[in-house]
C-alpha cells in the first residue's frame, strides 16, 4: 500500500525536492506552502506521515504550532521536524510535543530517507499493539480450559509456580497452550502489571537476532534500538521454540539470563534488567542437546521448574467443554450467533486425535460459525465437520462390515459390540464413567459386558483384549 507523506514547507524548491526523492522511492506525498493549507488538507484526509517545516512565512502557525493542531486531531500520526535554523531548545521541544524526530537542513537523503522508514514502521508497531490490546483483552486473565484431572493438576501447579521468580521451562506438542499457560503464571504472579514480551525464536530474523533480544546502538548517532529483553524489564520474556536459536545467540542468553545484564549489540554499556523468563518447545529437549541443538547449559539454566502440557487426545474428556467454550468465544469475536453442536459431532469429536491440539479444534469450532445455516436454532451436523473427523465416526462401521456379514447374527453382534466398546474406550481415555453415561449403561452392567467380550484396560486406560 502506499503511504501519503504530508509536506508543509514555505519554500517551493524544498517542498520539490522532498517530493521527489519520497516519490523515487515509492511514497506518495501531498504538499502545503503554509499552515492554511496544511489544515485544508488534514480536514479531508489523513496522511501516514507529516514533515513539518518550523520556520513558515505567510503563515498564520509556525511550526510548532501546527505540530500541536496536528497531535490534537490526530494523536498517533507520526510527524518529522525539518528546519534551517532550529536549535537544542528547538528540537527538544517539538519531540516534547510528540514530534518523531527532528531533521537540520540541509539534510543527506539518505538520512531523510531513514527517518521516513523510522516513523512510519514506528507508528505501525504502536498501532498493531493497540489492535492487539484490543483482540487479546480477553486473555487478560487467561483460562487453562478443561474439567479433566489433567488439567486440574496443571492449574494447581501453575497456582504454585506463579508468586516465585523461578525459571520455567513449558515442554508440549504444537498447539497445545503452551503460551497460554505462559500468560497464566505472568498473570498470578507479581509481574501481572508489566509486560509479557513474546520472543518467538522461528520467527526472529538469523541475521538480525541478537540486535532484536539484546537491542542495538550506534555511538556516534546516540541511536538506539530497545531489545526484547530490555522491553521485558520487571516483566517476563516468554521464549517460544527455544531450540530454534542459533547457538551462538543461546550462548549469549545463558549469561543474560543468569546475570540479569547484557550488552547492546554495538554498545559497551552493560544493561541490567529484572526479568523473569519462561520458555517453551514442542521437541524431546534431550534428543536436542544430543544433536546439537540446544545448549546443555542453557536447558539446565531455563528448566529450573519444569511443566508439562498434555495433547488433546491425552485429555478427550475436554473436548466437549472446549468446544462449547470456543463456540461462545468466537461467535462473539467474529460477530455472528452461536451454534448448537449435536451430540454426533461431540461423539465424532472425542474420538478423533486432534493432531493440531487446542488450536486446531479452535480453527474447527471458527469454521462452524461461518459455514453452519443462517437458522441456528437447530444443532449442526456431521457433515459440517472436516472430512477427517467425521471419518473417524464412520471408520469402525465401515471397516469390518464385510467380514460381519460372513458371522451368524450372534457372532455378528458379538464382533459389533467389542469393536463398538473398545472405539468408546478409547474415545473417553478409559473413563468407564462417562463411557457408562454416553452408552446408556450402569456401569456395573458395563463393566460385566466388558468382561464378557474379553475387552479389558490397562492403568492409561488403553484397550487390552484378555
């Protein structure tokens, strides 16, 4: 998209050139010779950026004063100050007023140019917070979702881990809230007032990784760029997929996170910080540290408390909960009602394995929403869901058909109840309870059919035949 550049200069060769050299380089501009005009183009549309001159003849504002008629109708719209004849005072002053920064005549393009990118990139960081304030205020106080004993325990544990300032180390399959349980013991903790600082490892760029957690500086421009850590500062850092660091950069992290400073890549001041650091991966970390890499040091060091998030299909008793959860969640967000979810899609649900985990049930519940009938009055059907999961619900019947219609009707029965309990053994993790409940059985009365079938559980509730 191209960015409108507003610029309000007395001197028509400066204005020219401004344009031109923004124009080479793919910016769009507007130009104002005085204040008047500045005004009359703000009143009709709002550019990306201003470049104000400070010293305007034939003007009824210098300046400063159109750069504070500019922060009263637009606060957040970034704004350059260019001038010939500015001063300290000057250029402290227009910063004080929110200006970005404040460029002396003549300026080197090159230096115009920078700025021009600075602000813009700048304004865009704050905006995309503030959306993302707006999209996460629910998470605010993050819910670990799930009735299962699982999910109790790990609450308790998080209820535990939160007041102290001990290192946690979040070990998980992809998907399954690792960052979610993050977010909960920032939040029980005593640092639920400052930042929770995301630093997720894939993502940062190889060559620009150490300036982005460490931050950098320029001496000679007294320029500085506030890493991830130093943004973190009273806070927690949360590093996501620790493994992908490169391992020079995961050398560098052992001392910043055991000393609590660092230094600015290009600087040779020390920063010290307090930060509290949790990290997460979704590998086997020993494995790792054999192949190289991750950092035997850096895993003792990160893993002080360790916690560990199950996958779904380890917690099947959740889903139904889950799915509810989501389904009011993200009719709300996307603005449309909610659905009904019948009791087939649940069944389909519990028994298939969920290789995404949370997230993936999270995109299924959202897919739903948008595809289920205008009429939400009556529950959704199985045929809505992914054609992956409504297979599960259909893959026992199909399966062994064939052969059950070579058996007698008793043998028959007999081969479709066992295969009908052990597919509902599994779907419910073992839990004789609720298999009872969905069966329509005392569990009593279950537990002699299991018996009678040869069908039986080992103590993590798998199938066993006798």
């Amino acid at each position: 998209m191209v960015d409108d550049i507003l610029i309000v200069d007395d001197e028509r060769d400066i204005r020219s050139l401004l344009s031109i050299t923004l124009e080479d380089e793919g910016y769009s501009t507007l130009q104002a010779a005085n204040a008047n005009e500045a005004r009359a183009v703000l009143s009709t549309q709002r550019p990306k950026l201003a470049i104000l001159d400070i010293w305007m003849r034939d003007s009824d504002m210098d300046g400063i004063e159109m750069l504070e008629w500019v922060k009263s109708i637009y606060p957040d719209l970034p704004v350059l100050m260019i001038s010939g004849h500015g001063t300290i005072e000057t250029a402290v002053q227009a910063i004080q007023l929110g200006a970005y920064d404040f460029i002396e005549k003549p300026f080197k393009e090159a230096r115009l140019l920078m700025m021009v990118e600075r602000a813009l990139e700048n304004a865009k960081l704050a905006q995309e917070n503030v959306e993302l304030r707006a999209r996460i205020d629910d998470d605010s106080n993050p819910e670990l979702i799930g009735n299962s004993l699982t999910m109790r325990t790990i609450r308790q544990s998080i209820e535990k881990i939160a007041p102290a300032l001990s290192r946690v180390l979040i070990n998980g399959p992809s998907g399954s809230g690792k960052e979610l349980a993050a977010r909960a013991i920032h939040s029980q903790s005593d640092r639920s007032s400052e930042r929770f600082v995301v630093a997720n490892c894939a993502r940062l760029a190889s060559e620009r990784v150490d300036s982005e957690l460490f931050g950098a500086e320029n001496l000679q421009s007294h320029r500085r760029v506030v890493g991830l850590f130093e943004q973190a500062h009273r806070g927690t850092i949360y590093f996501d997929e620790i493994c992908d660091l490169p391992m020079e950069t995961q050398g560098k992290i052992v001392r910043a996170v055991n000393e609590q400073r660092f230094r600015r890549v290009g600087g040779n001041t020390e920063v010290v910080v307090d930060v509290r650091v949790i990290s997460a991966s979704s590998r086997d970390l020993p494995n790792e540290i054999n192949e190289g890499r991750l950092r035997e040091d850096l895993y003792y060091r990160l893993g002080v408390v360790p916690l560990s998030m199950p996958s779904l299909a380890d917690r099947r008793e959740d889903i139904p909960v889950l799915a509810k959860y989501f389904t009011n969640r993200i009719a709300k967000r996307i603005g449309v009602q909610p659905i009904k979810l019948s009791d087939e899609i649940f069944a389909a649900m519990e028994g298939y394995d969920w290789p995404g985990n949370v997230r993936q049930i999270h995109n299924v519940i959202e897919t739903l929403l948008i595809m289920a009938p205008n009429d939400r009055k009556q529950p959704v059907g199985l045929d809505l869901l992914p054609a992956e999961i409504q297979n599960i619900s259909r893959l026992t019947a199909n399966s062994d058909m064939e052969q059950m219609m070579s058996f007698p009707l008793r043998g028959a029965r007999e081969a479709f109840e066992r295969e009908y309990l052990e597919t509902q053994l599994h779907r419910f993790g073992g839990n004789i309870s609720r298999m009872a409940s969905f069966v329509g059985m005392e569990r009593s009365a279950l537990h002699r059919k299991m018996k009678a079938l040869d069908i039986g559980t080992d103590i993590q509730g798998e199938v066993k035949k006798s």
